[in-house]
C-alpha cells in the first residue's frame, strides 16, 4: 500500500526575508515587521492593523515632490529646532507607517524607527492608485494618533496644492491651501511658505517615433 506523499513545509528564513510574509500567519505588528522583513529602497511595507501593506512606488511626479519639498521643509524646520525626513519608519502602538514627510521633535539619527508621538506633522503626497488612503484614511490614522499637523500634497491634472491642516477635537481640520501659482504660506508648526508650482519638474517631453534606418 503506497504511503501518501507530503510536501516539505518551507523553510523559514533565518535572517530578514519577505519570504516571511508565506509562513508568518499570526497578526503583524511593527516590530515583528522591522525584526524579519529587510530594508528596502523600493516599495513601502507598511502594518495596519494586524495586516502588511506593501505600495509600489508612485509616478515621476510624486517622487519629484519628495525630493524637492522634504528639504526646503527641513531647511525652514531647522531655524524652529525641528527636523524633516522623507519615508521613516514611525511607529504607531502596533502599527507601522511610513509617511511621505515627517516633522519630528528629535534627530532620527542613528535609528531604524521613531514613535509617532515625535511626530509635530506628517504629510502626504496624493497618489492617483491610493487617493483614498492619502486623503481620508491616514489623516484619520494620524489623528488617532495625536498628530498635531497634516500636510496634504495634491497633483491632480499637474497643478499642485498643498493644504495644511491643524488637530482640533480630534480631528485634522483646514488651516491654509493655496495651489500653483500663488504662495503657501504655514505659521505653525514653524515659518514656511512656496509657490506649489515649484515643486514639479518640467513635463517630459514626448517620445520620437521609431525610425526605419
């Protein structure tokens, strides 16, 4: 009589991996998700409630925003005793986020992760694929979390605007906006101000043709 045949369950790796992500099946949390996922300089991993997110990065666009304004932010942010990164590690009880924009009260020097309640402002870039999660459910996020400020990027059509947002009862409500060709201008948490237009790179300009030789 023939024996049943089992497949060998796989094996587990023994540093960091996202071969994790096939055998882990106990909720996440973000220390387990910083402990055995590697680091990466392509897609967010992100945990929420329970659950890993990982995002793709986003279009030319989003990216030229991040390169430009987490350092004219940092810039100003530094006269005020503040500093600024773009997508660090915060953590969030058991939750693990990775804004576009962080203001923190300390240097994130030297660490891997921040609590969220170093956190004076986080921002985010709107994304055509995560439009709801940059502008309702984040915000919501952070505003459980006692986020004093949100800053909201918006690229829609190529005409950005920034809108900052202030907690009041819970909740992040409006403060100042202004969109491409005219200033933004924010008091708190420190001095800053800017033509949203500057943010963009110029648009990429059409692809030739294939040519016969």
């Amino acid at each position: 009589m023939a024996q049943a045949a089992f497949a060998p369950e796989p094996a587990q790796p023994t540093e960091p991996s996202f071969d994790v992500l096939r055998w882990h099946d106990e909720p996440w949390t973000a220390q387990l998700a910083l402990d055995l996922l590697p680091e990466t300089n392509g897609p967010k991993v992100e945990v929420l409630s329970g659950s890993v997110i990982v995002t793709p990065h986003a279009g030319i666009d989003h990216q030229s925003v991040e390169r430009e304004l987490p350092y004219l932010l940092h810039r100003a942010a530094r006269r005020a005793g503040l500093w600024v990164y773009p997508e660090i590690n915060l953590i969030s009880g058991k939750d693990l986020f990775i804004p576009d924009i962080a203001v923190l009260r300390v240097s994130g020097g030297g660490r891997a992760a921040i609590d969220i309640r170093q956190a004076v402002l986080l921002g985010e870039i709107v994304s055509p694929g995560n439009r709801r999660k940059d502008v309702i459910d984040r915000p919501r996020e952070y505003a459980a979390a006692g986020v004093p400020f949100f800053l909201r990027v918006d690229l829609r059509n190529r005409v950005p605007t920034i809108a900052l947002y202030e907690l009041t009862d819970g909740e992040h409500r409006p403060v100042s906006a202004a969109a491409a060709g005219s200033t933004f201008v924010m008091r708190e948490p420190f001095e800053f101000s800017i033509d949203p237009a500057d943010l963009l790179d110029e648009e990429a300009p059409p692809e030739d043709p294939d040519t016969e030789g």
